[in-house]
C-alpha cells in the first residue's frame, strides 16, 4: 500500500482502491486527495502501488485481501496496456481510449 484515506484526512475503511505503476502513481494520488474533498463526496480511497504484479501475485491470499479488501470497488491507471489487471477484480479494468493532447 502506498497511501490510506488518512493521508488525506478521512478516518475509516477504503470505499475504494486505486491501482497503479510507474508514472501513474502521482496521477492515483491526485485522484485520492481530489475524491477525498467534501464536494466530491469525502471518499476514502486507498492508493496502491504495484510495480510488479508478479511479485504481488506470488504473496499470500491473506496479503492480497489485505490489500484489496474484498466488496470495495477498485480501479487501475495504466497508462500503457490493460493486460493483466483483471485478475484484480471485475472494476480493475475498464479500458477508456486517452484525450487527443
């Protein structure tokens, strides 16, 4: 895990995870402290950084439910490829095509 909803000032369990790798972890951040403002909803929102979902897949079951509790709803930034990331959930991967710069 890399930041808990306290990091931004909300107390109580995740209502939501945010995963991500490399340069899509500040992008994760940003989106914590935005959702965790009361216009937004003061949603609490776990960040986790998985700079190889290898290394994650090999830990525990009990680790891995620790990280991401099951019930909570959680999205993955990639910036890259969706390959992968629906083994974290049926919300991890929804691909959406980027904005012309």
């Amino acid at each position: 895990m890399l930041s808990e909803p306290a990091v931004v000032g909300l107390k109580g369990k995740p209502q939501a995870v945010i995963l991500a790798t490399g340069s899509e972890v500040p992008l994760a951040l940003a989106a914590q402290k935005r959702l965790a403002e009361p216009a937004m909803g003061a949603i609490r929102v776990r960040v986790v950084s998985v700079p190889s979902t290898t290394v994650f897949d090999r830990q525990t079951t009990a680790y891995k439910r620790s990280v991401l509790p099951d019930g909570v709803p959680r999205v993955a930034v990639e910036a890259g490829v969706t390959d992968g990331w629906w083994k974290y959930g049926p919300t991890a991967c929804r691909a959406w095509p980027s904005r012309p710069a």
